[in-house]
C-alpha cells in the first residue's frame, strides 16, 4: 500500500511558526487522525515550522483539508499571505541529497577576444621657419605701400 505524503509548511511571521505549532498542533493532528493519516511528521526548519502527513487515499486529504479546524488553522498562520504552502510530497529536507553541479562557463568556455586599442593622434606643432625671401622683395615696386606723406 502506497501512501500519498502532504506537507503544510508554515513560516515566521509577526509571530515565530513554533508558537502556531503550540496553539494549533493538536488540533491539526487530532483532525488528521480522524480522518485517516497513517503516519504524521513535524519539522522545525529555519524560520518556520513543516508539518508531513500521509494518507493512503487522495480523497481522505481532501476530506482532512476540507474541514473547519484545518481552514481555521491555515488562516492563522503567523504570515497567511507570504508564510503559507500546502503541497503534495514531503517538505523540508527530507528529499535525496543531489551533488552539487559545476556551473559551465559562459559561451561554451570562449572569452571574448580584446578590441585593439589604438594609441589617440599626437598632436604637432609646426616648425615657424622664416620665409624664404623677404615679402617686400616679392611684390612689384607699384604695388609696394608708400608711407602716406
């Protein structure tokens, strides 16, 4: 006979999900029992709280989850929004450890080849040399500015 395993998986809240283990546990085992769990677990995780619980059938989950003491509880969760899951298998660390995979380097393992950098232009001035004939020699005699008189 295969039992199906529940986890309902409270975390901390305004107040620490131990305290809503005290304040609702019993309840919660109590309403599981009755209603056909086989077997029962809870885990104190980091900052919350799991509790596993098996049934052989499907329909007797949903029998356990449909009634009023288990939607009360669930409701009064420290955080109901952000600090409440309810899912099919175990909770908490109890699947098989898988090893720790390597992480493949990006791009197969090629680095991108560096863009040449170009040294910038040097900037010369240029050499004043003197002109080669005077500028007054080079201009015709009519052309050549007179003082004015």
């Amino acid at each position: 006979m295969s039992m199906r395993w529940w986890s309902i998986e409270v975390r901390d809240g305004v107040l620490p999900a131990q305290r809503w283990k005290d304040g609702y546990g019993e309840a919660l085992l109590e309403a599981a029992i009755t209603n056909g769990a086989r077997r029962w677990e809870w885990t104190v995780i980091p900052g919350g709280v799991v509790l596993e619980v098996a049934f052989r059938e499907s329909e007797e989950w949903d029998r356990f989850r449909a009634l009023p003491v288990v939607t009360a509880a669930l409701d009064a969760t420290p955080d109901p929004v952000n600090g409440l899951y309810v899912y099919p298998g175990r909770g908490g660390n109890s699947s098989a450890r898988s090893p720790k995979r390597k992480p493949k380097p990006a791009g197969a393992g090629a680095a991108a080849i560096p863009i040449p950098v170009e040294p910038p232009p040097i900037a010369r001035l240029a050499e004043a040399l003197p002109p080669a004939e005077p500028i007054a020699a080079a201009l015709p005699a009519s052309q050549t500015m007179q003082p004015a008189a």
